[in-house]
C-alpha cells in the first residue's frame, strides 16, 4: 500500500518540484526585464525596476492574508489559487506586449508575486508530505531547492537569448516564448493538481489569535533583527545580478545574450553553494556560515565597487557568430562582473542561516515569525529598485553601496545581533 502510494504521488511530486522552479523562473524573469524596459519604454534603470518592485511588493501585502488563507481552506485549494492567480499574472504580461503597456506589465507583475507567494508557502511543507516526512520529506525539498536554482539560472539566459543583439529596439513581444512556457507549466500544474487526491500537511491550530502571536515574537530582538536581515537578504541576492544584468548591457554595451548567460551563472553558483552547504550544514553552525559569507561577500563588493571596469577577464559564455548561429566562447567582461558573480556563492546559504538564527528559542511564536519573514521577502523589490535610483545620479558601479551596506548589516547580525536576550519570555 505504501508503495502504491508513492506511485499515485509521483506525478504530484514532479509538479511541486515544477512549481518550485516556476518561483524562480517567474521572480527572476523580472529583473531582465528590466533591461527590455528602458529601451521599449525609454525609461529609466529605476523605473525599468518598477516589475521586480512590484512582484516583491506583492510579498508585503499578500504574506499574512496567504497565512490566513492556507489555515481556512488548506494546502490544496490555496496551491490550486496560487497556480490560477500565476497564470493571469504572466497572461496579463503577455498582454502589455501587444498594447505596448508599461503600466499593464507592471500590473502583471504584480499579481505574479502574488502567486509566487502562495506558492512559497504552500510547496516546501507540500513536498515534505508528499515524500512521507523525516528525511524522505526533506530530500524532496532538497531536490526542489536545487531544481529553482537550475530555473533561476536559465531565466536571464533565456531573455538573453530572446532579445539578442543590444543594436536591436527590444520589446516585451520578444520574450513571449518564456511567458508561453510559464502558462503552459501552471495550466499542466493546475489540472493535475485539481484531480489528484493529495494529503494534507499536518499543522496544529493555534491555540492564541494570529495578532497575538505575531507581537509575541516581535517581543525577541533576536528575531526581530533577523526579520531585517532577510529584507536586506533577499535585497542583496537579487539586487547583485539584476543591476549588473543592466549595466552590462547598457553602460558596458556587451550583448544582452552574452549579458545574460553571464548573470545566469550568479544562480548556477548560488546552486553549487546550496549544494556545499547542505554537505557541511550539520559541522558548522549557521552563525559561523552566516558570519564567512557576509564577510566574504562585503569583500566581494568592495572591489567590485572600487576596481576599474577597464580590467577585463574572459568568461565562456553563450554567443553569436556574424550569421546569427549560438555558440560557446569566451567573452570579454568587467572583472566587476566577475566579482558580483562570486557574491552567488555566498548569497546561497543565508536564507537558511539567517531563519534559524533568528527563530532559535521562539517556540510557539515560530509560525507567526514564518509569516513575518514572508511579508520581508519584499526587500527583494525595494533594494534593487533603491540602487536604480543611485544609478540614475551615481552611475551603476556606485549603486552597488546598497549591496555592500546591506551585507554589512548581515555580518553585524552574525556578530552581535543573532544573539538571543530575550530568553526569560515564555514560549511554551
């Protein structure tokens, strides 16, 4: 019986696994975008950061509704929302190709962070019931943590690739085919998902209101400047290749392709350091981890930020030939790029570090903190929207002091501010 279980969740699983990766594919097609939407609207690298804004901002309003949502009508119903509410989000995209909208796109973009959010809520604990929990569970989470980095990295080359040489008026309608292929995915996921019969994760119900729990934790210092660190955590891992996907192509003039598989390569490194820090995760405290990233992440930037941008180094990237055929070469980049590219490696253990440093000893309060740090994922908009605006006055190569201020909080918080002092309130 159990094995025919497993065999009647397989499809269920594939899906989840999909729809793990679609968090990354739908989140990170927003920052290329960017590039797409200075040239067709003329607008500026801030106001290009409008879509990634607006996708993150969705986080801010939607994260505690989708808690309310997912205890009401549970797992199923709110993934089966979450996919309806994705597939309009990227049609109403699609949209603003033809009516050459900038105010539709970000519309769209909007209503898609809605969705990403449910989905943020609704896969990890979905995946961890589908494989019958304990390690079984968590090597399904483990296998759909890695199939969004494969997404995330894919999502900037595809752009690239679409959009082609930076001579060309770029528009929207050039990237239909990854929105096409977003709609297909969450159409598939919707209709397996609606006549599957799948288990409901187990969740006890809060004994006190939601309100009253969530000010309980706010009561934690600990906890309270951990929420911090994921708003600017979430800021620096998707602010550092977002804008340098822009500078790339519009102050250094390199190709949107070859742009693109080059800030692909920033997820392809957050991937292999997920996959690092899975090996060593149960040897080295998240504090230690949290603390040598950050650290070698300011170090990163600050180079980056101060190193001139005529040093070049080669890279094997994806590119054209005079006849328009793709190809693997080597290509000729900022050794800035380089750098930022590195920050990847370190960005991909924080979300991990800095979540159980800050809920350590929260006890009842660790589901309304969860809650909390999902309305923070919103950082991710407001900081790189912060650097186009340093853009529009300092230039790119300075936009990065968002980055760098950020990552030095993050060591702050693996120094001093993880501390837990707040250990005489009850949490029983």
């Amino acid at each position: 019986m159990a094995q025919q279980n497993k065999q009647n969740f397989l499809l269920p699983i594939i899906i989840m696994v999909f729809l793990f990766g679609m968090i990354s594919f739908v989140t990170n097609l927003a920052a290329p975008m960017g590039k797409i939407l200075t040239t067709q609207f003329n607008v500026s690298p801030a106001m290009g950061l409008l879509g990634n804004l607006a996708n993150f901002i969705a986080y801010a309003v939607m994260g505690i509704p989708g808690g309310i949502m997912l205890e009401k009508f549970g797992f199923k119903k709110t993934a089966l929302t979450a996919i309806v509410i994705g597939l309009v989000g990227v049609f109403i995209q699609y949209l603003s190709g033809g009516q050459q909208s900038f105010m539709i796109y970000l519309i769209g973009a909007f209503v898609s962070g809605f969705s990403m959010c449910l989905l943020n809520m609704v896969v990890n604990p979905m995946l961890n019931t589908l494989g019958g929990g304990g390690n079984k569970g968590n090597q399904l989470i483990q296998i759909g943590g890695s199939f969004n980095s494969v997404m995330g990295t894919l999502t900037p080359m595809l752009v690239g690739v679409l959009v082609g040489e930076i001579t060309k008026q770029t528009s929207i309608t050039d990237v239909y085919p990854v929105l096409f292929i977003a709609m297909g995915v969450f159409a598939f996921a919707f209709v397996v998902l609606f006549f599957s019969q799948l288990p409901e994760p187990h969740s006890e119900k809060a004994k006190e209101p939601l309100s009253t729990l969530m000010s309980g934790a706010l009561k934690f210092r600990h906890f309270v400047l951990g929420a911090v660190a994921i708003f600017v955590y979430v800021g620096v891992e998707v602010g550092t290749p977002g804008v340098l996907d822009m500078w790339l192509v519009k102050e250094i003039g390199i190709a949107p392709t070859i742009a693109g598989f080059v800030c692909g390569t920033y997820w392809f490194l957050m991937l292999v350091g997920r996959l690092v820090g899975a090996s060593i995760g149960s040897k080295v405290s998240s504090r230690i981890m949290l603390l040598v990233t950050s650290a070698v992440g300011l170090l990163l930037v600050g180079l980056a930020m101060v190193l001139p941008v005529s040093t070049q180094v080669s890279v094997p990237v994806l590119q054209t030939d005079a006849v328009g055929a793709l190809g693997f070469g080597l290509a000729e980049v900022p050794i800035n790029a380089l750098l930022l590219l590195l920050v990847g490696l370190c960005t991909s253990i924080m979300w991990g570090g800095i979540f159980n440093l800050a809920v350590e000893g929260l006890g009842k309060y660790l589901a309304a903190a969860s809650g909390i740090f999902m309305v923070l994922v919103c950082g991710g908009g407001i900081l790189p929207w912060v650097q186009g605006l340093i853009v529009d006055i300092a230039g790119y190569q300075f936009s990065y002091i968002v980055i760098f201020l950020a990552l030095a909080y993050l060591l702050y918080y693996a120094l001093i501010g993880s501390k837990n002092v707040n250990k005489d309130i009850p949490v029983e």
